[in-house]
C-alpha cells in the first residue's frame, strides 16, 4: 500500500478543494440517509472525510472504516479517537474484518478502482457476505465507457477524454493541486497500473453475480467525467 502511504497526509486538503467530490459526498450521505441503529462499512475509507459525515449525521449508527494503507487507518484511529461508535481497522476489498450478515450500509468512494479485474468477482462476493439481506449498496467512483485491453484506443481515448475534462474542471474550480494529480494520473490509469477503471456495467456483472438486485447508477455532474454512483441492495 505503498502510494496511499506516502499519500495520506495531503489526501484531505486535496480532495476537500473538488467541488464533485463534494457532491459525490453529499448525494451518498443522502442515500444513507438515517443510518441510526444500523451498521455502515466504508470500504477504502482513507483519511475518514466520510467517517467523519457518517459519524456526524448519525451519532447513534456504529460505523466500520476499512483500508489497506496503514497510514491512512492509523490516521482514521487518530481522528476518531473520541468517537465510541466509529471502529477503523487494515482490511482491503477481498478482506473486510466483519463477520458475515452484518452491515446495513456498505459504502465505498474513489476506492474500488484499485482492485485488479482479476479480484473485482471476489470483491462483489466479500461485499455480499459482510452485507445483511435487504443492506443498501452505495458505491462511487470513477467509471469508463469501454472496456477492454488497456491498447484498445477506444478505451484508452474515452479514460484521456474523461481524465483531461476532469482536470480542467479541477482547474477552473481552483483545485490546483488535484488537476495535477489526475493529469499525472492520466498513463497509469490508461496502462492499468494500480487504478482499473472500468464501466458500471462490468461491476454491476459482478455485484449481480454476487447476490445484488435493484441497480441504480447516478451520475455525479458534469456527467462526462464518469464519476457515478452505482446504488443496489442485498438481495
Ligand atoms: C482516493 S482514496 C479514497 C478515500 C476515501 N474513500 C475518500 O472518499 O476520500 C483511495 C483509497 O482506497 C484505498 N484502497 C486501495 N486499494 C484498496 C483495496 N484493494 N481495497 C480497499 N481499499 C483500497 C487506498 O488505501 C485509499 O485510502
């Protein structure tokens, strides 16, 4: 977990700055709604920006935050030291440390794009299993429009048309240092090196496979930059 490492002192005042991320926040807290009594996962949790809503919105919800990166749960223990109901633990998309039947809520933002294609079926599969009957999926991230091998210049020309409209989105909305991130970002997401950004089709495969019905996809505005919100309950 080496990049979210390093990354994680900087990661909020980042992402804080993204008038979509803000949004993407806002809509899932709407989803959410009143998560009272209930549990909720957040898997790939990273500093806690929405532990911290969560936790704010719904005092009397027992919350989970999961992530790989050690710096990142080290810092969430850090932040939530004062809060009883907010629980961090290391976890990742194949491991998450509950035990089965048992989450209300799973939700995920910017997280799930780091899992290799190869592990997305079991991700579904470990989603399914933590997840009560009737829970309410809520996972966001950034999605393509074509799949396919990473030199198909179709999938590649629809990642740079999207990555490069979402940096000069960043840019206009003053948030400099994430248009940097992203155009930096632009070859590794093309060459599926730690990012495999895919379509909303594929994971709702997958996500279907794995026991979950009644999909929705909500698209974060501007719509062309492929930020969507994919919504689904355990069947
Ligand atoms: C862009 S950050 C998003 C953090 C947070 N969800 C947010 O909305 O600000 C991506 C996070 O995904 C985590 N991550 C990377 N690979 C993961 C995996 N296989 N399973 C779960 N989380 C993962 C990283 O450690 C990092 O904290």
């Amino acid at each position: 977990m080496g990049f979210w490492d390093d990354f994680s002192g900087e990661y909020e005042s980042l992402f804080d700055r993204d008038p979509m991320y803000a949004d993407a926040l806002r809509i899932i807290m709407e989803l959410v709604g009143d998560a009272n009594r209930k549990r909720v996962l957040d898997l790939g949790c990273g500093s806690g920006t929405l532990l911290a809503l969560l936790a704010e919105e719904n005092p009397d919800a027992e919350i989970y935050g999961v992530d790989p990166s050690e710096r990142m749960v080290q810092g969430c223990v850090n932040r939530f030291r004062e809060y009883p109901n907010v629980h961090i633990a290391i976890g990742s998309a194949l491991r998450v440390p509950l035990p089965t039947d048992y989450v209300h809520y799973a939700v995920s933002n910017l997280a799930l794009h780091h899992v290799p294609p190869e592990d997305r079926m079991g991700c579904a599969a470990e989603l399914a299993r933590v997840m009560r009957a009737g829970g309410r999926l809520i996972y966001a991230d950034m999605f393509c429009d074509v799949d396919g091998p990473v030199d198909d210049p179709a999938r590649a020309r629809d990642i740079i048309l999207k990555m490069v409209g979402k940096s000069l989105y960043d840019l206009e909305h003053g948030a400099f240092e994430t248009m940097l991130l992203h155009i930096q970002d632009i070859p590794a997401v093309i060459k599926g090196e730690g990012e495999y950004f895919t379509t909303d089709a594929v994971w709702k495969e997958h996500l279907e496979a794995a026991g979950f019905r009644g999909f929705e996809v909500i698209p974060v505005e501007p719509a062309e930059f492929g930020y969507r919100i994919l919504t689904a309950f355990r069947k």
